[in-house]
C-alpha cells in the first residue's frame, strides 16, 4: 500500500478539511503536538473562526476551499502537497438534513467525491481518513459494528452512508489508501448548541441563571452513544497511521437516552426537571433513530484506541463548563 507508515509521521504534512468544526479544531491541535505539519481548509472569504483557529494552533497554515467546488480542492491539494488528509468536512445537523435534503447530499455526499477525483487527479498515494457516522446504521439493532447492515433513517443518514460507500469503493477501485472512521456521537465544549446534550447543558445553565424559563425537546427517548471528540480525533489519527485502509467503529460502547441525559443535568443544577421541560412534538423528527452503541473492539484490536471518558464524566464536563460560561 502506498503513502508513509506509522515510523515516518514526523514531518509529514496533513490538511483538515472542516477545521472550524469541533473535530477540526482538536485534530490540528493534536497533530501539531505529534509533528505533523497542518494545514487547515476554511470555505467562504472570512470565516469568523479563523482568528480563534490561529489562536489555537499557531502553527496552522489556513487556505480557502470549498467541498462544494472542485477546483478549488484540486488547487488546495496542489498548494498544500499533502500526505494525509482528514475529510471532517460536511453539513452536520441532522435536523437541519430534512429541511435542506439536496444541499446535504451535495456537501456531506458528494463532497467527498470530489476530493478523491482531486487526489486521485494530484497524488493517487495521498491517504485520506474520512468521517463517518453511526447515523448510517439508522435503525439497525445496537450494538453496531463494521459488519452491521446499513439503515439510514435521514437525509443526513443517507449523504454520510453515500461519502461511505464511495471511500470504499475508491479504496477497492483503485487501490488507494482511503479509511473511514465510523464514528459514534461525540461531543466537548466546542460542539455547536444545536447539537441535543449541548442544548441541554446550555439551556438549564439559562434556566439556573434566570435567563430562560423552559427547555423544549422532541423525542426524549432515543438513546445515543455519546463520547468525548478529543478522543475520536486520536482515532482519526491513528487510522491514518495504521499500516492499511479500513473501516473502523469509534464509540464507549454504552448507550444512554436523552431523558437519563437531562435528569443529570437538571440534578447537578438541584432543579426539578418537571418544572422547566417542555415536551415539543414539532421538534420531533419525520424518522428517527431510536438506539445507537457503538462496538469499538476491531478499532481497540488494531490500533490500540479506547475511549478515555464516559456518559457519566462527559456531561459533568459540559454542564461544568456551560455554567461556567455563564456564573
Ligand atoms: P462540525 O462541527 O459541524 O464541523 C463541520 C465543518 O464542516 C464545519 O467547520 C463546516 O464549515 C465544514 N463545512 C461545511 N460545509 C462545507 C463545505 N461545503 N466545504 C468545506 N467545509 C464545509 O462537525 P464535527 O462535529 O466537527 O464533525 C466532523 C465530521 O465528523 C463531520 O463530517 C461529521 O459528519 C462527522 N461526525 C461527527 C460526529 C459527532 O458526533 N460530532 C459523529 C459522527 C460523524 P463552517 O465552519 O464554515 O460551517
């Protein structure tokens, strides 16, 4: 298989597309601390985060383009001469999937397309690790591995499983070093408020606070494998330097529903969740899926990655640092 192995990290150069993203933000972090010189891609003319980003990493380098536009991936690939890169890129809200089909598959679906014409276009040995998710198992029984029927049950769903299909079939078509990270909820204080724990943790700081009086929520028992993103980066990570292509599920292994996720929170705040949740049926989705848990082994197996932090320790981490924000 083409590309450089896990020994010669040192001074290879990576680009990360979605860096303003949560994933994105945490992996240019970590491979800079490994090495690794990154390069980061931001669409549109002044992205608001770039500062921020800089900020954090100082020695980011940032170019524009976008997954939408092809040429501007081939010249971002030809500017920047990658070994590696991170497909983070994509529109990520679920809900937002039903409101916005077409667009969703062309940035979450085809985006990854283009890049793999671009690379095969500039450099067929450049190793791509792309995002993944366990949205693609859909309604598929947990727990869910890399041998689990895929059952999409969104727009959102079905663009990831499209990006997924198509890494393997390049991968098994050309030869090319292309992964995916099958990858689990993950969450941290950079995960956007749309997100339903980040929307929990913030809206009852609100209501401690005396700033809101309700938190409205559709479905409260779809039940969800959530882990900590600085964890899933590493694994993006370490697929990229494993010795061969794959697919590889990232998860705790444990699932917990909504309502279990907003029970703890309103205890840690000592207010009764009866007197500030709304139940909002317009919040409910067209489809949903009802149970997510991820089986982690063949990722613990090969490369040696586990999660760090659980259910438990990563809402306090949240509701810690939304009140934080606030008090
Ligand atoms: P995120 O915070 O929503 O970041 C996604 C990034 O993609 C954003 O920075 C966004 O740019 C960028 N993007 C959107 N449209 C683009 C386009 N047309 N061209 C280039 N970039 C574009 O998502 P995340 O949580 O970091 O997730 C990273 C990846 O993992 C995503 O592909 C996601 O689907 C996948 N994933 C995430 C989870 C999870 O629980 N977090 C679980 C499974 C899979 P702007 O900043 O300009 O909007």
């Amino acid at each position: 298989m083409g590309g450089p192995g896990p020994d010669t990290v040192r001074d290879m150069r990576a680009l990360i597309t979605g860096i303003a993203g949560q994933d994105g933000s945490y992996l240019a972090g970590q491979l800079a601390m490994a090495g690794y010189e990154v390069y980061g891609m931001l669409r549109g003319q002044r992205h608001p985060k770039a500062e921020w980003l800089q900020e954090l990493v100082p020695e980011l380098h940032l170019v524009q383009g976008d997954l939408l536009d092809q040429s501007s991936l081939i010249n971002v690939l030809k500017e920047t001469e990658p070994q590696v890169i991170f497909n983070l890129g994509a529109l990520t809200y679920v809900g937002m999937s039903w409101q916005q089909p077409a667009l969703m598959t062309e940035v979450t679906g085809l985006g990854v397309l283009r890049l793999l014409e671009a690379i095969r276009m500039i450099n067929p040995d450049i190793r791509l690790v792309h995002a993944s998710s366990s949205e693609q198992f859909g309604s598929s029984a947990p727990p869910q591995d890399e041998t689990t029927r895929f059952w999409p049950r969104s727009p959102y769903g079905v663009a990831k499983l499209m990006a997924h299909h198509t890494v393997v079939n390049y991968r098994e078509s050309y030869g090319m070093f292309a992964s995916t990270a099958i990858m689990f909820n993950h969450t941290s204080p950079r995960r956007g408020l749309e997100f339903v724990e980040r929307k929990i943790t913030n809206t009852v700081a609100w209501i401690h606070a005396g700033r809101h009086t309700q938190l409205r929520l559709g479905n409260l028992d779809s039940y969800r494998d959530w882990g900590w993103a600085p964890d899933y980066v590493k694994g993006l990570r370490l697929i990229a330097e494993h010795s061969d292509p794959d697919d590889f599920v990232l998860a705790t292994g444990e699932m917990h529903s909504v309502r279990e996720l907003v029970q703890k929170v309103f205890d840690w705040h000592k207010l009764p969740v009866e007197q500030f949740l709304v139940h909002d049926p317009a919040l409910e989705r067209p489809a949903d899926v009802e149970a997510l848990c991820g089986n982690y082994g063949k990722a613990e197996r090969l490369l040696g990655w586990q999660p760090t932090l659980r259910f438990e320790q990563i809402v306090e981490e949240l509701t810690v640092h939304d009140w934080q924000v606030l008090a």
